[in-house]
C-alpha cells in the first residue's frame, strides 16, 4: 500500500527537515501526485469515461472513484507508481538544497 509519510521523507533525504516542513512538505507530494495521476489517467480516458470521473471526484466520494478507477483502468496502481517513483528522483535530486533553503529560513 502506499505510504506517503515520514518514512517516505526519509528515503527521498528529507528525514531532518523541521516537523512544519515535513507536514508541508507531505502535502505537497500527495497534491503532486494526485494531480500527475489525474493527468496520466484523463489522457487514457475517453469522453464518457472523463464525464463519469468528474462527476465522482465532484462528489467527494472517494470510495466510489476508487472503485471506478479499479473497474476502468486496472493497473491504475501501477501508473500511482510509476509517478510516485518520479517524483522521489525528482526530489531526491533537490533534498540538500531543499534542507539548505529551510535551514536558511
């Protein structure tokens, strides 16, 4: 299961940031990845399929997207992933300097 939290931070060398820098930090990998696995998926879907998960996202209805998703595109876990795992290197590469700004601050 995926697991966006400290150990996560962790790996990626971001372990020592600040605990505020952290929660900020978690989030904004969760709101990335999100929206990078929003955008991989709406470019598979087609429009009938875009209409359906617009209209459960719109309710909130998390339970039901998923199931929607898990239907519709089955190895969507799989593209959940790939961009997770791009999105690590991506702030693998930065996390020094990312340390450095917050120890600036």
């Amino acid at each position: 299961m995926l697991q966006i939290d400290n150990n996560l931070l962790e790996e990626i060398g971001l372990g020592s940031l600040p605990a505020e820098e952290k929660a900020r930090m978690l989030r904004h990998i969760y709101e990335t990845l999100e929206m990078r696995v929003g955008m991989t998926l709406a470019a598979q879907m087609s429009d009938q399929q875009l209409v359906e998960f617009e209209a459960l996202a719109k309710q909130n209805n998390d339970k039901a997207a998923l199931q929607w998703l898990e239907a519709n595109f089955p190895d969507y876990k799989k593209v959940v992933e790939e961009e997770l795992n791009k999105l690590k290197e991506e702030i693998r590469k930065d996390a020094q300097a990312l340390i450095d700004a917050t120890a600036q601050e």
